[in-house]
C-alpha cells in the first residue's frame, strides 16, 4: 500500500512546551490520537509503522507492538485487522511513539541509552498509518490514512525513560512517571484532546517517482515485515508468595486490596513460569501515593546457595518501574514488555487511601508452533523438554535473543544454537531466515560481521562470524534453499578472508582482534571468556573452528556450483589443520594443547578437533576419553556443549553425554522452569544457547536427521543408551515423523510412521541399516 500515507511528527510548538530541545527527545514518549464515531458495524486493515517504536491502542484495548526490529536500510511496516475493536459510537485509535536516539548517549551504559536492539536513522518521533473505514457494503465511509485524516499529537515532556545497572546492556527501559503530570487516560475516548496539536507533515511514506529514477533513497526506506505479529494473550499469576517480611495480602482470591492512609504495603506474586509479558495494573485513589514495581527471575541470596524459589531466604534484585499516583483510577502498562518470572509490588499510600486491583498481564512472544515432542518412562525427560521449549519460546520475539530479561540482542553464537532447536520443533523458519538477512546486513567492511544484530550499539565478537557460516550450511541442510545460501555466500568469502589475513609465520590464525570469545569459563575468566593461549600465541580452539567453517564452505560452494573456490577452500583447511597438528598436539597427553606455546587443555579444543576428523578413528575416540576422564581439563559449558555431543556422537561415546544431561536434569529440582546462562552462578535464568536437549532429544536420542537438504529423505539412527523407552513426534518439513522405542528383554522395538512416500535410512542398535522405501509405517526388532 503506502498510496497516500504521509510521516506525521511532533511540531516544534510541543518541544517549546514542554521547554525541550530538539537533540533531547530520547527516551521519550509522543501520543498520536485519532477519534471517528461510526453509525454502523466497519471494518478497518491498517499498515502501521514509526519511529522508533510504538504500541497501538483501539478504545483502550492493546492491540499490537512495532515495528519490527530492522535497521537503518530496512523500516519495516505491519499490516493488522483491527475490526474487532471497532464500535458503533465513538472510537479512538492512539499510539504511543517511543524515539530511540544512539547518538544522546556518549556509551552505551549512560542513563539515556537507547534501546539496544532498535536501530533506526534518526528524525525523531513519526507515525505512519494508512487504511480506510469500510462499511459492511464494502464502501469507504472513513480514512485513518496519516495526512489525511485529522490525527492529534501530545509530546509527554514529563519524564524519560532511563537504564541502570540492570538494564546497562539493554538501554534505557525503566519508567519513572507521575500520573499528575501525564494524561493517563489519553486512550479512552472520555479524555478530551482539544488542546492537543496538530502533528507536522514530514514527507510521503512512499518515494516520489522522480526520486526513485534516479536513485535517490528516502531516510526510511520501508518494507513489508517479513515475519508474523507477535502474539499476546491474556494471562492471570498462578500465586501469591508470602514470608516473614512480605505478608500474604489475598489479592488474587479476593482481586482488590486497600492500602490506608500513610500505609505500606508489599505485594508479591508469582506466574508459575517465566514468561514475557505486559503486566497491567490498576489503581483508585491515593493521590501522590507512590508504586514500585520490580520484575525479577528468582530470589538471590549472595552468601549461600539457596532455590532460586526461596523468598524467605532470598533477596528481591531486578528491573523496576516507579509510578506516582494522581488520585484517579488509573491503568498502567509498561510500554516495553517486561520479562519475569515474579512481580514485588510495594506501595506506599500518603494522604489518601489507595484501592489495589489484582495484576494481570498479556504474555508475548513469537507465535512459534511447537509440533515436535518426547515423552518417556524416564520421569526428567518430559521435564526437561518442557524447561527447554520454554526457554526457547521464551527467546524468541522480533529476533532470536540471547536471554529476554538482561539484554535481547541477537548474537550469531546464541542464534545458531537457537535456529537448530528451532527446526527440531516447528517448521516454520521465517524468524531463522531474518536472522541471517539482519547477519548479513551487519557485515563490516574489513570482513566480520556484527557480534549482535540489529543494534543501536556496535560490538564485534570476531569469532562469532564463524557460527554465522555454520548456521548458513545448517539452514541450507534444514530447508534445501539453494537460493538464500547464493545470497549469503559473498559474506562467507569475506569472513574467510578476514579470518586468512590473520595468518602468521607458523601458518596459524594469530589474534583477530575485537572479542574472540569462546566460552565463559573461570580459567578465561580474566580474558572474559577468550582462550588464555592468545596471551601467548594462535588458539587451537579458534583455528580448529576456522577450519571447520572451511569445510562448511568447501560444502556449500560445491552445492551452488563454485567448485574452483571449494577446492582453494579445501587447501586452505587441510594446511590450518596440519599446522594445528603439528604445532599443538600433544604426544605424551595425547591431545591437543590449547596453543603451540600454551600448556592448557580443553573439551573445546578437542570436540573441535574430532569434528575435523583430525587423526584417525580410533584416535579420536581416545581423545574424548582422555578428556572426559582426565580432572585438569576445561569442561564445555552448556553453550558450547552442542560441538561436545557432536564429537561424542561421532566417535561412537554418545552413552557418556548421560553425565552432561544430568547437568539438565537438575533444573527443575534447584528451582528452574527455563534453562540458565549457565549450570551454576548464572546471572540469566533464560538463556536460549543452554536449550540443547531440544535438539539431542529429537535429533539424536530419537536419532532423526535430514538424509538430504531439505528432506528430501531422513536418517534415523536412534541412540538410546541412557533410556529403556522414548515416544514422541518429530515435524520435518515434509510432515510429521512419529516414533515409539522400547526395550522388551534384550531387544529394542522401533515403530516409526513417516510422511507419505518420504524415503531415507534406519539404523539400530546392532548398526545395520535398513531402507525405508516410502511405505509410511515401520516395525524393527
């Protein structure tokens, strides 16, 4: 569409109001209003989008958040029926507008820093709506169109949002706001907006044709979204916790509670789970009463080791929102969701009673459609596949994030992990095909591309480039899209090629420069997270990596017909991996030291090296025993423990990764209902990258792979050493694949039900291999 839309702004007579500069505007929040009474039942489809970001309101009801996260190339617009909202009588279409500016804050750590995931190019606070009313003939009776419907704007100088030690690596989201000085019910059509202004008129939506001949780009070059609307639904705190401080108020069962005057009073509930949400409260009365609110994910206690259920022992530390009461009755919902598993609530009433309505909230996220499943006699199966699908679900709105509470950045190493698990549950890989276009759209002139993405903020983690590349080959294997990877395939070269300039005189990969990050483990604790060898020399663990993302491209560049590069690729490998043989091998250890210089060893280095093939079969199953066995090796964590389970898998020691499940296994019991940044002292509770057993359970335990890109056929090869029995569904993106395992004496019963006329290999336990011919049901003994 985008036929007729013009960008509405904030004239300069509402900054003079509020006594405001024009570079001041970050952090702040710009209403848009439009009111249309209709005679009749209407229909209305809108295209919405702003800068920089919004939420739409119709007669009160929350509607939607955007717009989607892209950047400075790519404004994305949503299309959305808002029909059901629309009344016979007086309607009110509001949108709060939110501007990101990066260039207020001098770091990222100031107070006023933007949000870090919205990167927009500046030009404060528009609004752009196109659509027309129609009435049940179909006929237009109302626009809403921007510039040419009578739209209103009110510039909300009384505060702006700001970051704290919380937030420092997600901006500026904490609200401090008095209802006093803020139109509080400016969304409902009661609330008279006579007085507002009118917006100014910028410019068109679309470019004009003269423009567009000669190249001439718009500063928001708009595009349709490339991925669904977020979901939100209503939801209700599953309890209310009480302790010898925080007393049981009865909120939830009896939905109102009074604070007297000169009264304090604590509040403090519990959703069951973490989730993302909007929490929304209301209040009556208690002028200049003041509410905090604090979000958190679990109790902490500094000291000694404690649940992370535990209130009475534990310490309430997290994001808050402080509101000031106006003596009216109030709703209140923060304009970013907010990410929690509980909500303290303390409420300090002055001169006036204040009346405390219970709290609800719309849990948000990507509408991800979870088709896959395990279950087991094995009681921390399903438990752990439950905590993982949630932590997965939890990480995913706009972007893959890392973890929804402390930062929501999008980063390649956290993305790959999470694309995998993706595809192991739902077919839909719409988020994963965003993610590499934002990736590619990141990449820097000198060959790496941003560490996270889209970001108001740059970094660069040099290493993550590589998993951008493993995570192209492993989108390609999942889907058979020739087409994406002939895109993306320039940006491989340049990393390569970044990665080859690195190359020093022993024919290793020496520093790279920015973040080299591996793993956060405390033996690199000083080096945060980057291999301590590089104090002294070339990585193993990064030049075994690099070597890896040459053989994904050696695959990928045979698969679209480059075999001359593949073969330039194949070289390149072979001499990394000689160098790394000859220089960091270890004779008397039999492994590989963590530099040619460095005398350290890892479980990093070595999975690495199995997954290069380096040395023979019977070799490398020697050295996963070496370093599962021996004490002084650094263990992987749960985010690099994905190439771990894939070295063991490969050697034929998939029956010890028991022992790092267990690691999973203890979740529930220590209080967890999603997966933490790591197995011990976390500091987030939902990191998607420790999601792992989505994937083993699926695509190893249950043993179902694709044969060939896209699925064209499957490869079943179960590995059920640890378990006497697993069921469950496996989607693909051919159908679904059912499966039922069972030990009986001492043999295993396999029932596997495929697609219709899906063709591939099973493999049992005794290693022979069965076709499968198309026939959809299977019985094995």
């Amino acid at each position: 569409m985008w036929e007729d839309a013009m960008w509405l702004g904030v004239p300069a007579g509402e900054l003079k109001k509020c006594n405001i500069l024009e570079g001041d505007l970050t952090g702040r929040f710009a209403y848009y209003r439009y009111d249309v009474k209709l005679e009749e039942k209407a229909e209305l489809i809108i295209d919405i989008t702003a800068n920089s970001r919004y939420r739409l309101w119709v007669n009160g009801n929350p509607v939607l958040s955007g717009p989607c996260k892209g950047d400075l190339y790519r404004h994305y617009y949503e299309t959305v029926n808002i029909s059901e909202y629309l009344k016979v009588g007086e309607n009110v279409l509001a949108v709060q507008v939110l501007y990101c500016d990066p260039y207020t804050a001098v770091r990222q750590t100031d107070e006023r820093a933007s949000i870090f995931g919205v990167l927009t190019p500046g030009g404060g606070h528009r609004l752009a709506i196109e659509g027309d009313i129609l009435n049940i003939k179909k006929e237009i009776i109302e626009t809403v169109t921007t510039g040419k419907a009578t739209w209103k704007v009110y510039l909300d100088g009384s505060f702006y949002l700001k970051s704290n030690n919380i937030t420092e690596n997600l901006g500026a989201v904490c609200e401090e706001l008095d209802f006093g000085k803020v139109p509080g019910k400016w969304k409902l059509s009661e609330y008279n907006i006579d007085e507002w202004s009118m917006p100014s008129m910028l410019d068109t939506v679309k470019n004009n044709k003269f423009f567009e001949s000669v190249g001439i780009m718009q500063r928001f070059r708009i595009k349709e979204r490339p991925i669904p609307l977020m979901y939100e639904n209503d939801s209700h705190f599953a309890e209310e916790v009480g302790t010898t401080q925080i007393l049981r108020s009865n909120i939830l069962q009896n939905k109102v509670i009074k604070v007297y005057a000169g009264e304090t009073r604590e509040v403090l509930l519990d959703a069951g789970t973490e989730v993302n949400g909007y929490p929304r409260f209301q209040f009556n009365g208690g002028s200049g009463g003041k509410v905090n609110i604090t979000y958190f994910e679990k109790f902490v206690n500094k000291t000694k080791k404690i649940k992370k259920t535990d209130a009475e022992n534990g310490k309430i530390i997290g994001l808050t929102d402080k509101i000031i009461l106006d003596g009216e009755n109030i709703f209140y919902e923060p304009f970013w969701y907010r990410t929690f598993r509980y909500i303290y609530i303390q409420i300090e009433a002055e001169d006036e009673d204040v009346t405390v309505y219970v709290p609800e909230y719309r849990q948000t996220g990507y509408p991800l459609r979870t088709e896959s499943y395990v279950r087991s006699s094995e009681k921390w199966v399903e438990e752990v596949w439950e905590i993982c699908v949630r932590t997965l679900e939890n990480c995913m709105m706009e972007t893959y994030m890392d973890c929804p509470y402390y930062e929501q950045m999008q980063f390649p190493m956290d993305t790959r992990l999470q694309a995998l698990f993706n595809y192991s549950v739902s077919k839909d890989v719409r988020l994963a095909r965003k993610a590499l276009e934002d990736f590619h759209c990141s990449m820097t002139p000198e060959g790496l591309i941003h560490g996270k993405y889209p970001s108001a903020y740059g970094q660069i983690i040099s290493t993550f480039s590589l998993h951008y590349i493993y995570m192209l080959k492993e989108y390609y294997n999942q889907t058979g899209d020739i087409d994406v990877i002939k895109k993306y395939l320039p940006d491989v070269d340049m990393i390569l090629g970044y990665y080859d300039r690195k190359i020093g005189k022993d024919g290793l990969v020496g520093r790279l420069g920015y973040w080299e990050f591996v793993d956060w483990q405390k033996a690199w604790e000083k080096t945060r997270g980057t291999p301590a060898a590089l104090a002294k020399g070339p990585s193993a663990i990064i030049n075994l990596m690099y070597g890896y993302a040459l053989w994904c491209a050696v695959y990928l560049c045979k698969e679209v017909g480059r075999a001359g590069v593949s073969e330039e690729y194949e070289e390149r490998r072979n001499n990394i991996l000689a160098n790394v043989q000859k220089l960091c091998w270890d004779e008397e250890r039999g492994l590989y030291r963590e530099g040619p210089n460095f005398i350290q060893y890892s479980q990093h280095a070595q999975a690495w090296a199995v997954l290069n093939e380096m040395g023979t079969p019977e070799v490398r199953k020697l050295i996963m025993q070496r370093a599962m066995d021996e004490k002084d090796i650094i263990p992987c964590s749960f985010s690099t423990s994905y190439e771990w389970f894939r070295a063991m898998e490969k050697v034929g020691l998939y029956a010890a990764t028991k022992t790092n499940m267990k690691r999973w296994a203890k979740l529930p019991e220590q209080g967890n209902t999603t997966c933490p940044e790591e197995p011990d002292e976390s500091r987030s509770e939902c990191h998607a990258w420790s999601a792992l057993p989505i994937y083993e359970l699926i695509r190893c335990v249950a043993g179902i792979q694709p044969g060939q890109p896209g699925w064209e056929s499957a490869r079943i090869w179960p590995h059920l050493e640890y378990l006497s029995d697993l069921e469950g569904k496996a989607v693909t993106p051919a159908g679904i694949i059912s499966f039922y395992y069972k030990k009986e004496q001492d043999c295993w019963r396999y029932h596997i039900e495929l697609p219709k006329d899906m063709k591939g290999i099973f493999i049992d336990d005794k290693g022979t291999t069965h076709e499968l011919d198309g026939r959809s049901v299977y019985e094995f003994i």
